[in-house]
C-alpha cells in the first residue's frame, strides 16, 4: 500500500476509535462535552473554485460526523488578503476556538497569527500549505510530486517536438510555499531535455496575471515556437489558453494544470488544456478534520501521519501528504467520475457533447 495514501475508510476507523476511546473512558456528560469541539477553518482565497466547492463543506461534514452533530466548523475566506486573514485569525483565537486549522494565504505572513493561538493553547493545523510557526500538523498533497506530475505529462505530450520548440513555465505566487515545491518538481522532469524560454512567477496565482505574461511570452519568443506550456494551476490555464487563442495560435499546443476546476475539465475534453491534477481533496479535507477533532479532544494524532515535514521555523512537523492523479481525456471517467467529484451531465454540456460522445463520456 502506498504510504502517501490512507483510504477514507482506514482514516475514518482510526479516528473514529480514538474517539470512541476518549468517550468511554469519561462520564456521559463528560463524554457529550467532548464532542461539543469548535474547529476554526480560514481558507485563503476564492479565485481557486475548490475551497468554496470541497473543502469548506467536506471538512465540515467530516467534523460533524467525528462528532456525532455536536461538532462545528467556523469558517472565514481572506480573499487573497493576507493581512485580512491575519484578522480573521485573531478573531479566532479571540473567541477560543478549540483548534485553528490555517490554509494561508502567505506563509510567512501567517507566523505571528500561529505563534498567538500556540500561546492562547489552541493546537494549528497548518492545512494545503505548510504555514511558519509552531504549527502542531500538516495536511496537504505531495507538491514535489505533482510538479513532477504535470512535467511528466507535458513532456510525454511532446514527443519529439521537445527537441525544436521551447517551453514556456508559468508558476504560482511567490508568498505560497506549495509553489515552490511545485516548480522544484517539474524542472526536476523538464531541465535538459526541453528549452524552456520564459518562465514567470505568477503574482496571487490569477488568471488575468497568467494571460499578461503569456501574451509577453508569445511576443518575445513568437507564436509559432512555443511547443508547451507548463501551468501550475487551472486558473492560470485558462488565461493561458485565452492569450494563446488572442494571438492566433493553432492549434494549441499542450497546456497543464492542476485542481480539476470544472472549466478546466471541460477544456480538456475540449482539447483545449491538455492535463490537469486531480487532488483528492475528501482525503486531505477529512484527514484534517480527523486531526482537528482529534486535537481538540486532547487526544493523539500518531496514527494518522504518514510523514514528517519542515518548515524555515519548524523542524519535524507530523503531516499526512496525499499523492495527485493525472488527468487526460483518456481517464475523465475513471478519476472525476467515478469518484463524483462531477457527473457526466455537469461535465457534458450541448456544446461539449460531440467531443464527449469521442471520449466515451456519453
């Protein structure tokens, strides 16, 4: 069995059993209020569709359930606003959540927040990005391996065409350490056997800044010599492909992505955006949920990691890291399908229905 990967039916059990644990060794009453817990959740922003769609809801259902009902999740978005976040974070600790679970918008940014609710006893789960300070736990995908991932793909889609054409690289923000990760991963595949002529860090991962340095790629390398472009994210992929399609380029070349954004999805089966990752996110949701909880309860969260991680100001962090599936037109069904993150009608729209017909997506 992979060790990056727990089924939710395995990390339901294990935390299911602490808490069950920790129920029967305590008076009824005593046993109720351990459930009563309040889990803090501050998302970063919502440009990205996941958070609003999966995440916030998952984890929310996943607490409710660890809890039987008496357990709730109280929820803030920084909408890209790192100083905002650090409010809503304040307002936490403030109002004594029991656990501060932080997907933040800056990394660094987030380190004094974090250090305030450690001295305020509440526990933090750093969560999808491993933010500074003496967070108690990390949950979050293997970025390295997804950019190795998305390289991969990209490379494989090329074929020869890697030898006479360039590359064009368009990373995700520098405030976000999961972009970092990322690009380490790709150029770990792409370096040496394909040119890369521009390459950008994407400020606040928006797909308006994506398609402004796309359209200055084309521009300064000329349309007709960018075989590939390696995106680290949906969003951007969708700028990308609006720049590329402003310039006039036919047909397009491969273009990556990541999150399986409905729209990307599409684009794919569209022929338009050649990949994207899919990232379970019910396993990284319920696995921080679990932990969460867990946390709140007092109890031990050994059970649960698979890994240990540092960050610039925390050595040995527990963490559970999650591995990333590719996604093509070839295998839409057997991924997003099969695991109903969309329904064959949401995907197939009147106009996709043809290129769906092609696929088997019928």
């Amino acid at each position: 069995m992979n060790p990056y990967l727990r089924t939710p039916t395995a990390l339901t059990a294990l935390a299911l059993v602490a808490t069950l644990a920790a129920c029967g060794t305590t008076e009824e009453g005593k046993a109720s209020s351990s459930n009563s817990v309040t889990i803090g959740l501050l998302l970063p922003e919502n440009e990205t569709a996941r958070y609003e769609k999966f995440d916030k809801p998952l984890m929310e259902k996943k607490v409710s359930l660890l809890t039987l009902g008496k357990g709730k999740v109280v929820y803030a978005n920084a909408m890209g606003d790192a100083a905002k976040q650090n409010a809503q974070a304040d307002a936490m600790i403030e109002s004594k959540v029991d656990v501060l679970v932080v997907d933040a918008v800056d990394s660094t940014a987030i380190a004094g927040a974090v250090t305030k609710a450690k001295a305020a006893g509440i526990p933090v789960v750093a969560y999808d990005r491993l933010a500074e300070g003496p967070v108690d736990a990390y949950v979050s995908f293997d970025n390295e391996d997804i950019g190795r991932l998305q390289g991969k793909t990209l490379l494989d889609s090329l074929g020869e065409r890697a030898r006479n054409g360039k590359i064009v690289m368009m990373h995700g923000a520098l405030t976000d350490p999961n972009a970092a990760r990322y690009k380490a991963g790709a150029r770990a595949v792409l370096e040496g056997k394909v040119t890369v002529g521009k390459e950008y860090d994407t400020a606040e991962w928006k797909r308006e800044n994506a398609s402004a340095n796309m359209t200055a790629a084309i521009s300064a390398l000329g349309k007709d010599k960018i075989v590939g472009v390696y995106s680290a994210n949906d969003g951007m992929a969708g700028g990308i492909i609006a720049a590329l399609k402003a310039a006039g380029v036919s047909p397009l070349p491969p273009v990556t992505g990541q999150d399986t954004e409905l729209a990307a999805v599409q684009r794919i089966v569209a022929g338009e955006q050649f990949m994207s990752v899919y990232k379970p996110y019910s396993r990284e949701a319920e696995s921080a949920a679990e932990i969460a909880v867990l946390l709140a309860q007092g109890e031990k969260i050994d059970g649960i990691i698979n890994q240990v991680v540092s960050s610039p100001t925390t050595k040995r962090v527990p963490a559970v890291l999650i591995l990333g599936v590719s996604v093509t037109r070839d295998n839409i069904r057997s991924t997003l399908v099969l695991d109903n993150v969309y329904t064959v009608d949401e995907i197939c729209t009147p106009a996709l229905k043809a290129a769906c017909d092609g696929i088997g997506l019928e």
